[in-house]
C-alpha cells in the first residue's frame, strides 16, 4: 500500500505555535504528554495529529481522552495493542498513523522485521496469539463486526472487558485514519511511514 500522497498538501493545516492560544496550548500540553500534570510546565511538542486535530475544540478533547485512555490506560497487553493499530493502519491505509506506531512497536517490544510483517496479507507465518491479533483486527476493519469464531477465540484468551477494548481500540484507530487521511494531515519530523 502506498497511503495517501504524503507530498499533497494538507487538506487542513496543523494550527502554527503563532496560532495557539491558552487554551490550545493547555489541550496541546495534555494530548502530547502521557502524565499530564506534568505538562504544565511543559512546551507543547509540535505533533501534526494534534495541531491538526485541535483546529475542532469540541471534538478534540473527547477524541483525545479516548485515544489517550486506549495508548496508556488500556489493559490490553502493549504488543497486541500495536499489532492491532499497525493493522489498522495498514488496512486503512494511513501513513501517519503507521510512522507513529511503528515507534510505540518498539517500545512494546516488536521487532521491525515485525512490523514490517503486519504490512503482508498472509498471516499464517506468525503465533496464535498474534495472527489472532491480526485476523480480528482485519474482520473488525473490513466487516465492522468479529466471527463467531474470532470472538470466541478471543474471549478464551481474554477478559470480556478486554475484548470490549480491543473493538474500541481498532474501531478508534479507523476512525482516526480516516480522520489522519481526510485532512491529509503531513508526517512529523524525523518519522517514516510506509517503506
């Protein structure tokens, strides 16, 4: 997949730091912190989804809170949760997202020959666990819905509140692809998206 023509201008600008007023800053400082009530005394670091994101106040702080709550609060463990937003990226076909996940793959523990993996049709190559990642993921995103089978494989490895997050998680992570994709919104500095 190619994602979107990252070299077409954005569809919606990132608000520039000229632009943000107290308000933006202090929605800027909670959105690019994992702890915050350290952000405060923070600059607000200059991350395209949010600047772009933020131009919508009423919708940015919800969409925030839920994103926020599914990356650092989530119970899901943190390689199934990246497996599944790689996925979904991939599926979605959203370069943003795919360069800003490919960094929390590392931190969660997968290899980039993995990563690189997720981005192939054929999953029989990887676990059971993490081809049944990969399979609800993309029933989830191409049906809007999981099988009968899917789900109960699911809920023989996890807790019913835990698959309620999974369909949360990749369901939030579409909608943000398409939020990603739709304004066109440019790759941050230092990041690479699909090779």
């Amino acid at each position: 997949m190619q994602g979107y023509e990252t070299a077409v201008e954005p569809r919606i600008l990132p608000l520039a730091p000229a632009e943000w007023t107290p308000r933006v800053v202090r929605e800027l400082l909670v959105a690019t912190r994992a702890n915050p009530a350290k952000a405060e005394a923070e600059t607000p670091v200059e991350v395209n989804i949010y600047s772009t994101f933020v131009r919508h106040p009423r919708l940015f702080e919800p969409w925030r809170s839920v994103a926020h709550a599914l990356l650092f609060d989530g119970q899901l463990p943190p390689r199934e949760r990246e497996l599944a937003i790689l996925r979904t990226a991939w599926r979605a076909d959203c370069d943003y997202m795919w360069a800003q996940h490919r960094r929390h793959a590392a931190n969660a523990g997968i290899s980039e020959e993995e990563v690189e993996a997720v981005a192939v049709e054929d999953v029989s190559a990887w676990s059971d666990d993490d081809r049944l990642v990969l399979v609800a993921s993309d029933e989830l995103t191409r049906d809007a819905d999981l099988s009968t089978e899917t789900w109960s494989a699911l809920r023989r490895r996890w807790s019913e509140e835990d698959v309620m997050e999974f369909v949360v998680l990749v369901g939030g992570y579409r909608l943000t692809a398409s939020m990603l994709n739709s304004f066109r919104v440019p790759l941050d500095e230092g990041t690479a998206g699909f090779s």
